[in-house]
C-alpha cells in the first residue's frame, strides 16, 4: 500500500519535479572557471535548502574548494540499513556555447530529451535520488532507510575537497551500500549496472638535451636528439600484439572469472560502436574482445607529444626537448604507485644518460570492481526489469571515478553505479539531454531502491 | 711584377673596400621577407652597378623569384681558364633586432670584426671576389682568367631561381672551375677547404584515426592511437648503434678512403665543439668519429613532433592524429628519390591499415663530395700557406648546400668551397660579423687563385 502511494505521488509529481530541476539546471556551477565560483556555492546552497524542505538535516561542509553538501535522515533506526546516496552539483564548462541548439543554462524539454548543461551529469541524477526521498518522506512520513547525501561541487576538477573529507569523515558514516548515478545505460537502452572502474596513471616525461636549438646540417649526427629519444622510449610501450610491454606491468592483475564471463555475455553492436567513436580504427591487445579491452584489460595511451618545430614546411631543427603525456588505465590488481615506478623504471633505462630526464607523475587512481556476487547488485536487477521493462547488464567503465575506490576504501561498503543517461547524451559536450522517460522512471527505481538496500556484513 | 701591383693595390685600397662594403651590407636585401622585395632588388642593382664600373658585363637576368647578377670578362681568351664564382646577395633576417649590439643594416668595425648583417653570409666574401676582380683589372688591365660571375637573391630561400637558370643555361658557362666563399676556416682558424656537404631528404609523417579526439577512459585500448602508432614507427628509425634501421638506408654509400683518412687527421678540439654546440649530449652513430658522424655518415633526425594535447597538466584524450617532420642527411651515394622511397616503404609496413597515412617530401637535395685530387684544390693549399700562414685542411660540411650539387651536374667542373668566415660568426643569427683581417688577407688569396685555376679536363 504504501509502495503504491509513493509511486502515485511520483507520477502525480512529474511536472513540478522537472519545473524544480530546471531551476537547479539554471545555475551555472562550472567548478573548473573560478568566474563561476559564487554560482557554485549557489547550487550547493539551493541543494541544501531543497533537502531542507523534504525534511532532512542538511548542511555545507566546507573544503578547500567548493563546499560539499552533506545531508541525513537517520530516522529509519539503528535496524534498518543506511545508505550513501553519492553525486555532484557542479558541471562542465558550456563550451563551446555556440555549438549548443539552445543555451545552455536555459534548460528545456525537446523531443522527449531535457536539454541543459548538467541534465545528465550530474545534477539531473541526483535530483531523482531527491524526489525519490521526497516521495517516500511525503507519502509515509518516513525514508524505508537511513540516508546520507553526499554531494560535491568539484567532482569535475579532481574531487580534492571530499576525498578529503571522505578520508577524515567516511568511516563513521557507517553505511551499508553506496548508491551513485551519474553513468549510463548500455546501448540500445538496455539497463545497465557498471561493475568495474578503471583506475589511471598519468604521467608525463620530458627528455632535454642541454642548449638550444641546434641546426641539423651542421650537428646532426653527433648531437644527440632528444626527439629520436623519446621516439624510443615511446616506441618500446607496446609489443607486436599491442600488448605493454613494460617489464611487470600485468603482474598481479586479479580478473574475476565471474565478471569476465558477464562482459564476454555482453552484446555490443559492432556497427554502432564505429558510429559513436566516429572512426573505424577499432583495434587493440591481441586475443581481446573490444568490451574486455575497454573495461577488463589495462592500457597505455599517449596523450599529447611535443617535441621541436611543427608549424608549415621543412626546418631543419635538432630540438632540445621533447615532452609526452601518457597514461595508463589500470585493471583490479594493478597499484597505480607500482605502475609509476615500472614506467619510470622502463623510461629511465632507455635514455641515454647524457640527456636530462623528467618523468613526473599528474594523476593517479586506482581501479575499483564490483563483488558481482553483492547482495545490493542482485537486489537492484528485478527493479529496473520491473520499471525499464528489460534485464539489465553488467557493464564495464572504462573511465575512472576517483572517488569510487576512496569511496569504497572509507565508507567501507558495497557501491551501486547505476545510472540513466544514455550513449550519446553529450555529458561534456553541447547539447547535453537527459530522457524524459527515464528520468520518471528513474525515480520509481530509486524510491523501490530506498526499500531494499540490504544490510552489510555481519558486524554492525 | 704585375703580381705585386695586385696585391700592393688591394693593400692601397682597403679602407675605401670596407666603406664600398658597408654601402652593401646597409641594403636590408632580406630574401625571406616579402616587405623587402624591393631591397634584395636594390642589392642586385648594386652589384650589377658595381662590377659594371669594374669593366665587366652585367646584367639581371630575372627568374621567378628574386633576379641573378650575371657578369661576364671574357677577354683572357679561348685558352684562359674560365672561372664561375658564385654567391649570393641575399641575407637572413636580422631577428631578433633587439639582440644586435649595433643596428644589423648599419655595419661597423668593432673589436677587428666587422659586423653587420651579411658581413660574412654572404655578401662580405661575394665583395671580397669583387675586389680581388678589380684588383687584377686595375692594376693590369686584364684579369688573369675569364670570369662568370652568378650572384643570387634566393640562397635563404631555397635558391629556385638559380637552380632553373642553371639546368637551363649552366653547361654553355663552360667553366674550368666554380669558386663559391660561403663557408668558414676551421676551428682555431684553420684554413679550410671543405670536401664534401651532405645531402638531405626531408619529409612529414601524418597518421590520422578518422574522427575527433576521444575521451581515453571510454575508449582506451579499442580505439587505435595515432600517437601510439607514430612513436612506434619512429622508434623503429634507429638500432641500438644509432645506426638508421630503415631496410636498405646505407647501400650504395660511396665514401671515398682518401677523405676518410683526411677527415681522420682533422684535429677537433673536443671541448670547443661541445662549447659550440652548447651541450655535452655528444654522440651518434656507433664506432664512429664526431667529424665521421658529422661530415660522412648520414642521419635520421626527427624536426618536430605534434599530436594530441600538449598543454599543461593532465587531459586524457585519444589524439586523432599524430605528425612528425623529419629529415635525412644524406652522403655520396645516396639518391634522395630512392631514400624517400625506403623510407616511405619502412613507414606504410608499420603503420596499421586502418589508419590514413600521409607521407609527404617536404625539400630533398643531392650530396655533393669533391675529388679529393682535382688539380683546382691542390692549387689553393699553397695560397692558403703563403696569406695565412698554415696549412689548411680538408674539412667536410654535415649541411646541404641545394645549388653546389646543381652547379657540379650543370655547369660540370670542379667546385672549390673556400670560405673566410670562423667558428661563432653568427651567420644566422644577432651580431653577424667577417674577421677584419680574413677579409684582408682573404682578397690576397681570391686575387692570387684568379691567376691559378687550373684547365679542367681535355675535352676543351
């Protein structure tokens, strides 16, 4: 009974949810432009005050940077579960905003897609989680379990401020699952619950010979070129089967048969593949499906190389430097400490040592996965088949979420990444879209979710 | 006798040479800047001017470009050598002005140098030809040779003009010799005759994946990398002896024992080339020699490279495509053509089919090596002793110099190189200057071969 007055009021609901979401879209909260610091704050304020008036005790936690919101309702007692609702009210820059059919900040409802910067990633997600809440404090009186929102304001430019914060603060939060959308569905709509995060290194080598520029008629040869150098040493990355063939690189990877066999039960749509990364240059480590290679198997890709002249026409230069950007994407078992020092290692015993070699670590994450076995992941499945009207999909994600493994390392409890935005919503690009069907039936999800958070291990 | 009224008159006449050459080196004939057009042709008009009142024939013979100075005396007759000397009018430009000490087109005599723009590249050695030609017409009435002077304005630019002139007109010169002072003593200054220049094959490697820069989370390891790719291709330039491991690179390479073993006796102070150089990333080609590696081995050298993001900090995009210039230096016995065909083959068997592969050749000129026993070189060793005091040396040139290989096939004779200027000139660069006393004594040697160039061959 219950159950169905809280999806009643969620329908009953839907035109105020998306005329109160447009307001918060409103709000240009571009963490990366320091212009639009105070329109940060704002749409941590508005955050605030919205959770406010649902009824829960909410308040800004300041860091370094843009405050985090954190709110609770713990009203559900020490016998029911509690629950980490996790997300970010910041947004990417609108640029360019030319490109955009309709301004960004201006947001509207369009061929069944709300367009607007942040429709999807991420303010658009955690505002179902906040009519999800809503629904059941309005309907019942009371959430089914303990909540805390954690919302951040900086999860676009590095999430220093609450990993911080999750370092002092998560463990007493005492959570039993960690529920985060701000993913996707898989293609062609199929619902999607992401069981694996790559984690990253990133680094970037300089190789300087000493000098200036030098001509290469009157030196080449016996000047030694920092640019052939570092051809060199990038050159070595890979082996013929575009594996990586840095010394140790793939020990201790840990590829859970079970996740394994659910990606290789995948479907991907070749063809629909190509179109979205506009290329046809699909390849990678040999023995490989494109899904393993995209969400169970670790890289090393070159970001940027910049060595020497490149404007129009022959010059006959020996540069004095020559700089690349590279990163890996780490798999479960692989420490993105270790895997510095291995390229390091690998780099420096390839320069010759008349050269001057900076090799300096920019980033570092590490991988997460998910127990597929969780009982949280099994309790999330019968949802999405009853609300999207098909099963979902264990997915991969190639990307990193680096708050996901401090989450995971603090909270100390199972994550959910389950998401709604769909292939091609422009999440950083012009023309970010949410769907409308989604977005209601997403609610549903969430508010039956609330319900059925199970309760975490044995100790508490 | 009438030796002595030559070089008593260029004695007599030296303060009025420099102001004569400064008038020169004041026209800012820079062929490179478009703005300037009409100083590189007051440049010419002035040494047509001048060598007219010398008693030559002098015309501009216009080309597509910046015109020639042709001037001809025939009048030692049929049985007289014919000498071609060549040089050029046009200088660099004077970037970055604000580094000069003195203004670059207002010349001066400062520390024994004269300095200037042009003092030593090359207008200064092109007036000291002029003023041992005058001497020999002044003091004798006659010059001891026939004398075909070309000077052009396009030898910073690539010298087309001359090149066409010469393919179309440079076998009816027929000459006995080319003389060209474009060059410089050896280290400590040594006089030097320089043996051999090498050639060059200069190209651009673009691979591009099709498609925009893609996010390396999401798409790492399934989409092919362009950057990948090319540092794959050109770390597979080199061997672990810096040698070129391009299949086929150093057949046919025509290194004639007799230079070798001069270049062997050529003495190097290690210490001053690494001063020179700027650096102590001294090496290349294993077993041997820095003047082996400079003057008589080829190279692989990379220019310039370009791809991705090359900004600061971390970004993690997929570059889309991936460049790079880089040139060859090239020996006796190395075609350019077929260099540019084994290294575009090494390149297309590397690169992955499903990437687009632009190999492009950007400038390419032959090697040019004297014959280290031809009768005009043997001439100029004794001069050498008697005006500067040592004996010279053979020394080779690792740049190319386009138009001496053009000269050596069309006008066919010998080719003496035998410049004036000294290590540290700064010919390309601020504070330009010609040694005082190489430019005196220069003019005594110039004047004194003018009268000792040897017939060339039997066929005349």
């Amino acid at each position: 009974v219950s159950e169905g007055a809280v999806h009643a009021y969620i329908d009953a609901g839907m035109d105020r949810f998306r005329r109160e979401l447009y307001d918060f879209l409103r709000i240009p909260s571009v963490s990366a432009d320091p212009a639009h610091a105070r329109d940060v704050r704002r749409a941590a304020e508005w955050c605030r005050d919205h959770v406010r008036a649902l009824g829960m005790d909410a308040r800004l936690e300041e860091t370094d940077g843009h405050p985090l919101v954190i709110a609770e309702w713990r009203g559900a007692g020490a016998a029911a579960a509690t629950v980490v609702v996790y997300g970010h009210y910041d947004v990417q820059p609108p640029d360019p905003v030319a490109a955009w059919t309709t301004p960004p900040f201006e947001p509207e409802l369009r061929d069944g897609r709300i367009h607007g910067r942040g429709a999807v990633d991420d303010k658009g997600q955690v505002f179902m989680h906040l009519k999800a809440i809503e629904a059941h404090l309005a309907a019942t009186g009371a959430l089914p379990a303990n909540v805390v929102l954690v919302l951040e304001g900086e999860e676009e430019v590095g999430s220093a401020g609450l990993i911080a914060y999750l370092r002092d603060h998560g463990a007493r939060i005492g959570a039993d699952a960690v529920v985060i959308s701000d993913t996707a569905l898989w293609q062609g709509g199929i619902p999607a619950i992401v069981a694996s995060l790559r984690g990253t290194l990133y680094a970037e080598l300089t190789i300087r010979r000493g000098g200036g520029e030098l001509h290469s008629g009157t030196w080449g040869g016996a000047v030694l070129n920092p640019a052939n150098e570092l051809a060199g040493v990038l050159g070595s990355f890979h082996d013929r089967d575009a594996r990586v063939a840095v010394a140790g690189f793939y020990d201790g990877i840990d590829e859970a048969p079970e996740l394994l066999a659910r990606v290789r039960r995948t479907p991907l749509d070749r063809a629909g593949f190509e179109r979205e990364a506009g290329t046809r240059a699909i390849g990678g480590e040999r023995g490989r499906s494109i899904l393993e290679r995209l969400w169970l198997r670790p890289t090393l890709d070159i970001h940027g190389i910049e060595s020497g002249y490149t404007g129009p026409g022959p010059k006959t230069v020996l540069p004095a430097r020559a700089t690349a950007k590279f990163s890996c994407r780490l798999v479960a078992g692989q420490c993105p400490d270790r895997i510095a020092r291995l390229l390091e290692r690998h780099v420096r015993a390839r320069v010759d040592a008349r050269f001057d070699v900076s090799f300096r670590v920019l980033a570092s994450a590490p991988p997460w996965q998910a127990d597929p076995g969780a009982p949280l992941l099994a309790a999330v499945a019968p949802l999405l088949k009853r609300h999207l009207g098909r099963d979902a999909v264990f997915v991969g994600d190639g990307g990193t979420i680096g708050v996901v493994p401090v989450l995971a390392s603090t909270v100390a409890a199972p994550i959910l990444l389950l998401g709604f935005g769909l292939p091609g919503s422009n999440e950083h690009a012009p023309d970010e879209w949410l769907s409308n069907a989604l977005f209601e039936r997403g609610i549903h999800v969430l508010a039956d979710l609330l319900a059925r958070i199970p309760r975490h291990g044995s100790s508490r």
